[in-house]
C-alpha cells in the first residue's frame, strides 16, 4: 500500500502546482495585465519601469521553463545514447571515452561559456554549451552506472545465457529500469538546469529577444536593495522555494 506523501513534499508539489500555473496565466495574458507606466518614485511591488515585481517573476519564471524543457529532454536523450557505448567490450576505446567525460565534466563549463561570448556575443548555443559541460557528463555516468548495475542483476544474466538479444534486454529489461530511473533524477535535472540558466543570464548572458528572465531580475534586484528590496524580494523567494521544492521531489522519488 502507498504511504501517505509527508506535509513537506505535499507542500513542494503544491507550491509547483500554483507557481506554474500563475506564471503560465501571466505569460499568455502579460500585454493585459502589465502596466509600463514609468513612474517618478518606486511604489511597493513596483519595479523602477512601473512594472509589476510579482508579475515579472511569474513571467520570467515560464520564460526559463519555456526554456529549459526541451533542452532538459534533449539532455537526456542525447545522454541515454551516449551511455549505450559501455557496451562496446574494448578496453583501449572504454578508456578514452571515460577519459574524455572526464576530462569534459573537469572543465570550467561556465566559465568556458562566458568566455565565447566575447567571440558570439548574439548566439543562442551559450545555454547549452554550458549544460554540455556540466550536466551531459554525469548524466552519461549516471546511465552507465544504472545500466552496469543492471546487468549484474540474475534476471538479466538468465537471459543472457538463454540467448536473450541486446535489443530484447533493453526494450524488455533495461528501457523500463532506465525509466524509473529517469523518473526519479528528473526534479534534479530541472533544478540545475534552472540554477545554471538564472546564473548565465544573471551576468548578462541573456538569449536573444526582449525576454525577461530569473537571472536578469535578480541582477536589476541589487542596484535597488535600498530603494527597493521588494524587487529581489519578489524575485529569489519564488526561486528559491521552487528549487526548494524541485530538490525534495528528488528525494522522495530517489527514496
């Protein structure tokens, strides 16, 4: 019988439930319900162009999901490819391979993707140039380390030694696993992709477009602390509670 879910993962799943709800009602109706009126002095709630603090992070937050997802997907496909590799039963290829992600996921990722900025200052492949190096390298490790797992397990080498094809163990025995087991790394793959697209475009490294993210409210945040610590308020709080609630979703479907 499934036990009950603990208040603190009810309250994660809540939290998500209504901030994407909202933040997907304030992308679609933004032109409606945002006012652009400058105004002289910041009022409460109010960034310095006279726009709705709460509105923005909302908006800002559908934008990097809007974001985020297909390249989260992408990740982990092009991940789950790669992995199958460990298949390959020769010794010299094994060990460049590993030695080559190794090497990739030892890299300054981050500091390589502002780094090309200075070449590509307009391009769009900074995001994902920096979840190459960061995130692709241990998402193939990750898989590699379930799929070796799994073919220590005796249902598997039974059907292995019963003439089982690769094709059939993975469409019948590993393909399954794997899902489960990306079910499980899902809330933690968002969350970093989130904490790396807010830090990009925290120091400027925004997409091409007139598009307001995390990371460039929290910026346009530290130049009003004084004046207005509402915007960075409004800003980190939802951020932080949905990363928050991301990392706990995480353990509970790792436990």
């Amino acid at each position: 019988m499934k036990s009950e879910l603990h208040p603190t993962f009810r309250f994660s799943y809540l939290w998500l439930i209504f901030f994407i709800s909202a933040s997907l009602i304030a992308y679609l109706f933004q032109n409606t319900i945002q006012s652009h009126n400058l105004e002289q002095s910041l009022l409460f709630g109010f960034d310095p162009f006279g726009r709705n603090c709460i509105l923005l992070s909302f908006n800002a937050a559908m934008q990097s999901l809007l974001e985020i997802v297909p390249l989260g997907i992408i990740c982990l496909f092009s991940s789950f490819i790669l992995s199958t590799c460990c298949f390959i039963k020769n010794s010299t290829f094994q060990f460049f391979w590993n030695t080559l992600w190794e090497t990739i996921y030892s890299l300054p990722g981050f500091i390589i993707a502002i780094s090309l900025t200075a070449f590509f200052p307009t391009t769009k492949l900074i995001f994902p140039l920096a979840v190459v190096f960061l995130l692709i390298p241990y998402l193939i490790r990750f898989y590699e380390g379930q799929i070796q797992s799994l073919l220590t397990q005796d249902y598997i080498t039974q059907s292995i030694a019963l003439g089982a094809t690769p094709i059939h163990l993975f469409r019948v025995h590993i393909i399954p696993e794997l899902f489960l087991a990306t079910k499980a790394i899902l809330p933690f793959l968002i969350t970093r992709l989130l904490i790396i697209e807010t830090s990009l475009t925290f120091v400027g490294l925004k997409q091409p477009g007139n598009i307001t993210s995390w990371g460039e409210l929290l910026y346009m945040g530290k130049d009003y602390l004084l004046e207005a610590p509402w915007i960075s308020f409004f800003t980190a709080l939802p951020l932080f509670l949905t990363i928050f609630s991301f990392h706990l979703i995480s353990k509970n479907e790792a436990s």
